[in-house]
C-alpha cells in the first residue's frame, strides 16, 4: 500500500552570523546551506498495517508524511501510496487517503461540525447515502450525538479531536497518515482516540501510519514501528523485538506493606526505583522466576507486577547508539 525507496527532501535554508553588519551584508549576498530532513530511507507497508513512526523532533517524520500525503514533492527517491504518485495530486489519490494532524483543525469554529461533516461530502463527492452510512457509524463509534449541532468554539479539546476524525474519515479513505492526534488531550480523550483508530483499522481494513511523542499511543496501537533520526531510517520491525534487542531485562514492580531496606531489595536485582510502600527492581530475563518467588517469600508483598522497560527508554538508547560518533565512543 505504502512504498518508499531513497526518499530524500533536502532545503535550502539563509544562514547568517547575527548582528546588524550581518544583516545589513544579507540583503546584498545570502549564504545559504543545505538542510537534509529526510536522507534516503526505504521501507513499505503493506495494505492494512498500523505502523508507528517514531523519532526525535527534527526527524524528518512530519516531512516524509507530507512527501505521502502529496503536500512536498521529494527531492529525490520513489514514492508511491496506494498505486498512486502522490505528487501528481491525482482526484483518485486525494480520496484514497487522508492526513489528520493533532495541531491543526479543518471544523469551522463558529459553526456545528455537521456543517463541516456536509461541506466534506461536497468536496469529496461522495454520495448522499454512502454519507449517511459512514456519517452514522462514524456518530456511534465516537459518541458524537450530543456534539454535532453545537458550534466548534463549544466544544472541548477532546470532542473537537473526536470530530475532527469524524470529517476526515466521512469518504472512508484506505490510507490514514495520523501525526500526534493525542496531542493535548487528557487520559479519556486519548483512550477514546486510540480505541476508534484501531476499531477503524479493524472494521475498514485501512492502513495506517502513525507519528506521536506519546508511546502509549505507540504500544497500544502499533504492532510494528519505523524509527527515523537525523532524516535516516535506524529500526524497522516489530516493537516487541526492539524492546528484547535493547532492553531484555523486565522490571519487578512490588507493593510493600510495611518498609523494607534497600539492603533486602539488592540480594534480589538492582534497585530502580525504592520509595515508602513501593520498590522496582530491575531483573535479567533468565532469573525473573527466581526472584519474584524469592520477593514473595522474603517480602512483605500486597501486590507484585512485571513489565517491559518503559518504551522512552528503550528509544532514547536507540538514538544515543544512532548518534553520530556513538560507534566510536564505545
């Protein structure tokens, strides 16, 4: 569905020394420097996929998903969605995806989303009863009854982001570019995004491409991710792989009933975490059954759980290996 091969987007940017003798130099001679934001990556996603695309802030992750999306034109490379050129811009591309963005908004502020939800069926032409249908479903899978006919400034951030989905999706396009849709959104809001993204993805079949700085986002919705730095691709896999290849040691949470010595807790694994009523110990997979029965019968233990590092973690240990010069420090 998705095919990337050598993209490469480069800019050119003005650059200058600061100070007024500088700028006043800039308006006669402008140096200008090259800015690789995506530098020659490759990788395809088959129809149907939901893929995590992760990186730090200048990765080039919101570039490469507009180079998709039809709105950059590469600099170099192959790039095709759907059967698609997206540069060409093609009426058949246009309704075959969509790119929705936790930062921007298409609802009309002083008007009802309906009216956005109509303006929509317009422009995509889709007909009057395939609207019903998908307006419909759309409305009860994100509760959106009681939202539709109040004006956009009404509504919460969290209902807006509900409706925005719902506008996106009106002509059911195959292929979902979704960049950082949980973005400000509080605990509740972002379960109900997560919950209607995959349920979309289940119902539809669509394929989904998916950026955010929230990996709960990431762990709940994304059995493979692509991971960019420095506009190069430096992991491409399933998550749960990168997780055993970078950090293979689980974390034994333990609920304690009375306080214990950081002492007791090191004859079991290295202490990560030791507070009143709470430690977390860090533990080597091939000794993870021996510790946790050696805890339970030496500790005052209301409630024991295991868990994965946390994915930050696991991805900052990624980009420090991928920094320039990692190689040679270690």
């Amino acid at each position: 569905m998705i095919r990337v091969e050598r993209l490469v987007k480069h800019y050119q940017v003005h650059a200058r020394a600061p100070g007024i003798r500088a700028a006043v130099r800039s308006l006669f001679k402008r140096e200008r420097k090259t800015v690789a934001a995506v530098d020659g990556i490759d990788f395809s996603i088959a129809a149907g996929e939901r893929v995590g695309f992760l990186g730090p802030n200048g990765a080039g992750k919101t570039t490469t998903l507009k180079v998709l999306a039809g709105l950059l034109h590469p600099t170099s490379g192959e790039v095709e969605v759907a059967g698609f050129r997206p540069a060409r811009r093609e009426p058949d591309f246009l309704r075959s995806i969509m790119l929705v963005t936790g930062q921007k908004q298409q609802l009309l502020w002083d008007l009802p989303p309906s009216d956005t939800f109509e303006l929509n069926r317009a422009i995509y032409d889709v007909p009057r009863a395939r609207f019903q249908e998908a307006l419909d479903e759309l409305i009860a899978l994100l509760d959106l009854s009681p939202l539709v006919g109040k004006p956009t400034r009404q509504l919460s951030m969290g209902e807006r982001m509900r409706c925005e989905l719902a506008a996106a999706l009106l002509h059911r396009p195959g292929v979902l570019f979704l960049d950082e849709p949980t973005i400000g959104l509080d605990v509740t809001a972002q379960s109900a995004v997560r919950r209607f993204i995959r349920s979309y993805n289940e119902r539809h079949g669509a394929t989904i491409l998916l950026t955010s700085h929230d990996m709960n986002d990431v762990a709940a919705l994304c059995p493979r991710v692509i991971v960019i730095d420095h506009g190069r691709l430096i992991h491409d896999g399933p998550l749960p792989e990168l997780v055993r290849r970078l950090r293979p040691e689980k974390r034994v949470v333990l609920a304690l009933s009375r306080p214990v010595s950081r002492a007791d807790l090191e004859t079991l694994g290295i202490v990560h975490a030791h507070e009143e009523g709470r430690a977390i110990l860090q533990v080597e997979p091939g000794k993870l059954t021996s510790v946790v029965s050696a805890a339970l019968e030496r500790l005052p233990v209301s409630d024991l759980a295991v868990e994965d590092p946390p994915l930050e973690d696991v991805l900052a240990d990624l980009f420090a290996r991928a920094a320039p010069g990692a190689a040679a420090a270690t």
